[in-house]
C-alpha cells in the first residue's frame, strides 16, 4: 500500500500517514515538503514520478529481485520529505 502525505497539509497531519504506513505490513508512505491536501493538483508530476515508482517496486518484489533502490523521495530529493516502510 503507498500512503502519500503531505507536510502542508490541514487536513490530514504527516503523522497520520506515518501512522497508518506503521499499522499496514509492507506499506510505504512518501511525504511531500511543499505540497498541502491537493497533492495532485499541486504537483501531479511528482505524484505520477512516486506512483510509477512504487509499482516499479511491487513489480520488482514479485520477481524475486532486489527492492528498496533509493529513489528521490527516500534521500529527501526535490520536494521530498521522505518515505518510511513499514513491516520491513
């Protein structure tokens, strides 16, 4: 499951994500720095970017090979807060 957060938002606090990430066994939250509630209006290339990338990785753990590559949000790349997994 990929929760997406954001740090701005009013509506759904970043620890709730974080929350909810720790409570799904392999779930993955990515946290955008600069985004509020409307994360794909604000920036809907990045959210397309974090998408293909978690399905990159679910493609990658049902092929048996290695998962968990860095990716921007997990180095706190442009706009990225970070991402956490959860069960791992």
């Amino acid at each position: 499951m990929l929760i997406l957060g954001a740090l701005r938002d009013g509506v759904i606090s970043p620890e709730s994500c974080l929350r909810a990430a720790r409570h799904v066994r392999g779930a993955k939250a990515v946290l955008f720095e600069d985004e509020g509630h409307w994360i794909g209006r604000e920036s809907p290339a990045r959210l397309v970017r974090e998408v293909a990338v978690y399905l990159e990785e679910l493609r990658l753990a049902e092929s048996g090979l290695p998962v968990g590559l860095p990716t921007e949000s997990t180095y706190g790349g442009p706009g990225a807060a970070g991402s956490a997994q959860a069960g791992h």
